[in-house]
C-alpha cells in the first residue's frame, strides 16, 4: 500500500469505504487499487499488482502474501531476507534488511514515461486521409455531410509537407549545349540494340556510339550482350 497516486498504473477508485487496520486500531481508507513498476537492483523493471492506494498512510507497505502471490518467494534471515524468481530458477531480484519489526526492500518506483507523443491535426489528418484535397473542397464535403465521422474544421492554414513537395517546380534539363565548351571524345553518348532480324550475318544486337562534339556515331555488331565490355 502506498500514499502516492501517481506511482500507480491501471488505478481503478473504489467507494465501498473498505479500511485498513494498523497499530493502535487506527483505520485507514483505501482509495482504489492498481499497478506500480518498481526498479530492480539490476536496473529491470517488474510490476506489483493489486496495490491499494491509502493517501492517509505515510509509509511504503507490502505484504508477504502480495509478493507471494506474483510468483515470487521470500526467504527470511535473522536480519535480512531475499525475493527471488520462481520462474527464473529461483534466481533474487531484490533484498531487503530488517529495520525494527518491518523489512525495507532496496527498489524504488519506475516513473511513468511516454516513448513518443504527438498532437494529431484534425485538418492535415483528414486531408491526408482524402488523398491531400484542398482544404475549400474539404470544408464543402463537411458543409454537405458526404463524409461520416468528419470533424468540425476550423484552421485553414494547414502546412503539408508532402503538398509542399510536389508543388516545388524544376526547371527541364537544357536540350541545346554549347559544343564549342567541348572537346572529342569528352562526352559520349552509347546504347545497345538488339532485335536486329539477323540481317546482318547471325548479329542479334549492335552497340552505338555517338561523339557529341563531332556527332561522329560508331556501330559495333555483336552476337551476345556479354560481350559488350
């Protein structure tokens, strides 16, 4: 049992008025119930179960019959005791030393962390979803209801990267160069047929070369393609 609600995982409130009994008979409330991760010594995480959340209660309390109960077992000492894995070959994961009449395990609370979040945008996400339609024939499909489940839209001003991308404009390659930049041979222009009909003896293809300063063009006949370097 613990005091700290926002250790918990899975907190589920209960208002039976359920109480918990210490010393003294002093009662306690429990508020609900749930989950909290805990750091082993090895730097593991691993979850107690159905632990009670009693926000009057000062100290961190777990019962014998808690940790038991999850596959685990206490083995006591004279001042010490182990909890070891009963289905990691009864291997410890935490120890903890006698203090008074109670027992303090060496672990501490796992705090809760998120890997990854995000904001989802209604506007982008239904665009993307129509196949990035402008946002004016988006708000005329939400203004005729065609589309079921389409939100209330209100932000025009939607930053697409991917619409962005395909509007960027490039300028064609220039089919007219300067040949006077150039010398023979600098850039050749090759490629390869085949299909030739064997009309020219038993050649199923033939290499073409084109000089581009002089357009000066060489043929080279060929039987097989493996042999063109």
């Amino acid at each position: 049992m613990t005091c700290n609600r926002h250790w918990f995982e899975n907190f589920k409130e209960t208002n039976n008025g359920s109480s918990i009994y210490l010393r003294h008979d002093r009662g306690y409330q429990i508020k609900g119930y749930g989950n909290i991760p805990v750091i082993l010594p090895d730097s593991t995480i691993r979850h107690i179960q159905n632990v009670m959340h009693v926000p009057r209660i000062k100290k961190i309390l777990v019962f014998v019959s808690t940790i038991r109960g999850q596959n685990l077992k206490v083995e006591f000492f004279k001042t010490y005791c182990f909890i070891k894995d009963m289905l990691d070959h009864m291997k410890p994961i935490a120890s903890s030393i006698q203090v008074g009449g109670l027992y303090k395990l060496n672990v501490k609370s796992a705090p809760c962390q998120a890997l990854t979040s995000s904001v989802r945008n209604e506007e982008n996400f239904w665009r993307q979803r129509l196949g990035h339609i402008k946002f004016h024939d988006l708000l005329l499909l939400q203004k005729r209801g065609m589309v079921n489940g389409l939100p209330v839209l209100k932000n025009s001003h939607v930053n697409c990267e991917s619409c962005s991308l395909g509007k960027i404009h490039r300028d064609d390659f220039p089919s007219n160069l300067d040949r006077k930049k150039r010398a023979i041979l600098e850039l050749v222009h090759t490629d390869i047929w085949d299909d030739v009909d064997k009309l020219i003896k038993r050649c199923l293809l033939f290499f073409l070369f084109v000089d581009a300063f002089m357009i000066f063009t060489w043929v080279y006949f060929n039987i097989h393609k493996s042999h063109t370097f």
